[in-house]
C-alpha cells in the first residue's frame, strides 16, 4: 500500500540524441523546485546522512535522484534519472515494440520510476517530470501510479511555466487520445476493455464514460461481465457496481432483471439481491449518511497511506455512503 508515480520505457525505440534533450528538460523541472537529495556529512568525526538541495550528480555517469522537498521536509522513496539511455539498454535483449501499449511483451519495458510519495509534496512536481518524459516520447514512455486527471492538469501548468514548448496530459487520463491509440479496435467491446484496462479513473467516472460513450447492448455486456465475477451481489466489488448503475443509469428495475434474470448474467438469489440493495442504502433519506460526504476523495490531491487504508475499512461497512439522491421514479420501484 502506498501512492506510487511510476514511469515505464521502451528504450530500444529512443536514440541518445532524443533522450539527452529529454534529459536536459528534466533538469529544468528539477532546479525550479525545492525537491531534496540525501547525502552524507562528516560532522566532528560523525557520519550524519543530511538534506540537500538535489541537482545533478557526476559519479560514473550522470544523473539526478530526489526523495523528497526542502518545503515539507517530508520524505518518499528515491526518484531516479540517468542522462545515458544506454544505461537502461544494456538488460534489453530484444529490439523492442513500437508503441508501449499496443503490445504485451512484459518483459521488455524498463520502469525508468516506480516509487512512493506518499503524497507528500514532491508527489504532483515528480510527476510533472515523468508527463515531460511521456510527452517527448509518447510511443515509448507511459506514466501511471497513484494519480488522476486534475493531478496531471496542476502538474502541466506548473511544468509549462518552467519549458520552452508545454507538455502533453499522460495518455491513461484521457479517454480520448488512448482510444485513439487503439483506432484499429472495431469492436465496442473490445474498446471498452481497452478504457477497462489503461483508463486512470475514478471507478464511477469511468462506469459512466462507458455508459455514455457506447451503445446499451454493449454496455450491458460489459456490465453482466463485471457481476459474474462475483459469487454474491452483497460482495464490496459487487455493491460498488450496483451502486454506480444506480447512479448513473437511475433504474432500480433493469438492475433486478440483469442480476438476477438476465440469461447471461449471474442469477443472483432474490433474497441475497434484497440484502444487497439494502445495503446500497437507496432507502434512506440522504440526511441520514451525508456527513460521509467529507470522506470523499478530492480530485486533484495525491492520496495519502492513511486514507487508502481507512476508504478499504469504509467499503466494508458503509458502501451505501456513495449512493446519490434518488430521483422520485427511481423511488417508485423500490
């Protein structure tokens, strides 16, 4: 558990000519922050690790590392970055693919960051660097981790203040550009499993983006897919997806039918149907539970260990606190 930024390669497919001028703009990015470096001082005979301000270090070869800000004084993992590609060519025995998400060889992307925040400060500013490096090379390098699209947007504007030409939002929190990286896709199905799959989203967001983005029939396959995974419907994962199609599609009636009578779909048992939809809390007045709003999570801010633990013991006991208000015809067929 942890909030992560993380940044894959494909370095095969990038020259040291197109990295180094990467290299060079991330060095811009990284003297327009506090971000901090640890390092070792000798202080009457004593050894005491200290931080400092990071820049670029000239061991064998060069590089850059920070694990936290001079601002905070707060501390993560290490972020670091080589000004030689070839350092990360040199465990590549293939020639590589041509787009990073277009094919599933695993085993031939190098994760360049991979690393925890723990959304302290440096967390929104690291990854501005790691959009810098997917926007310069967007068939070869791809950000993910602990992140969501205002995340991504605060960190473009920043990054565009200190760059000569602005940066690109990371491909997998924008539904639109990764499609189109998948034009080749016909399917319905087949583009929902790719926005399933790469989108970083909300769960919600994301449910609805399917909903209004592709036809009801596959939607609803979709949908039935996702309810088969579970044994029964009053399982957290279960609940959440009811929760969101009552949300969204606003039909308690169609839920029944697709959980319970629809032949592709996974035929729960009316009376563990009753307890589920019970537990969604679709029956309470919202007064009852809105002071849950606070807990919501606010877009835009990295998350912190904290609250991912406390949102898992909250999904236990208190799915319901998500339900929105209930529409008088939704009430009806209660």
């Amino acid at each position: 558990m942890g909030t992560y930024i993380a940044l894959s390669l494909l370095p095969k497919g990038v020259s040291q000519l197109q990295w180094g001028k990467v290299y060079e703009e991330s060095l811009e990015l990284l003297n327009a922050f506090p971000f901090a470096d640890i390092i070792e001082k000798n202080y009457f005979g004593l050894t005491i690790p200290v931080f400092v301000q990071a820049k670029e270090r000239i061991e064998q070869k060069k590089y850059w590392q920070v694990c936290g800000d001079l601002n905070s004084k707060k501390y993560g993992e290490t972020f670091k970055l080589y000004k030689e590609i070839s350092v990360y060519k040199n465990s590549i025995e293939s020639e590589g693919k041509k787009d990073i998400l277009l094919e599933n060889q695993e085993q031939y992307i190098i994760r360049i960051f991979n690393s925890k925040t723990q959304g302290h400060e440096y967390h929104l500013y690291i990854l501005a660097i790691a959009m810098l490096i997917e926007s310069r090379l967007p068939k070869y390098a791809l950000v993910s981790g602990n992140i969501d699209y205002k995340q991504c947007v605060k960190a473009k504007e920043w990054a565009d203040m200190h760059l000569s030409t602005p940066i690109d939002l990371p491909v997998r929190v924008d539904a639109g550009r990764l499609l189109l990286r998948f034009s080749h896709i016909n399917n319905d199905i087949a583009k929902i499993e790719v926005l399933d799959k790469w989108l970083i989203a909300d769960q919600e967001k994301k449910f609805e983006m399917i909903f209004n983005l592709f036809s009801r029939e596959s939607f609803v396959q979709w949908y039935l897919r996702n309810l088969r995974s579970y044994s029964s419907p009053v399982q957290v994962g279960s609940l959440k997806l009811m929760i969101y199609y009552l949300n969204i599609v606003k039909d308690i009636k169609s839920l029944i039918y697709l959980a319970c009578k629809h032949e592709d779909g996974p035929k729960f048992h009316s009376l563990e149907m009753i307890k589920a939809i019970a537990r969604t809390w679709i029956c309470l007045p919202q007064e009852h539970f809105s002071f849950m709003k606070a807990f919501n999570k606010v877009e835009g801010h990295p998350e912190i260990v904290e609250r991912q633990f406390g949102m898992m013991v909250m999904d236990l006991r208190f799915s319901g606190r998500e339900i929105n208000k209930v529409d008088p015809i939704v009430k009806t067929l209660i």
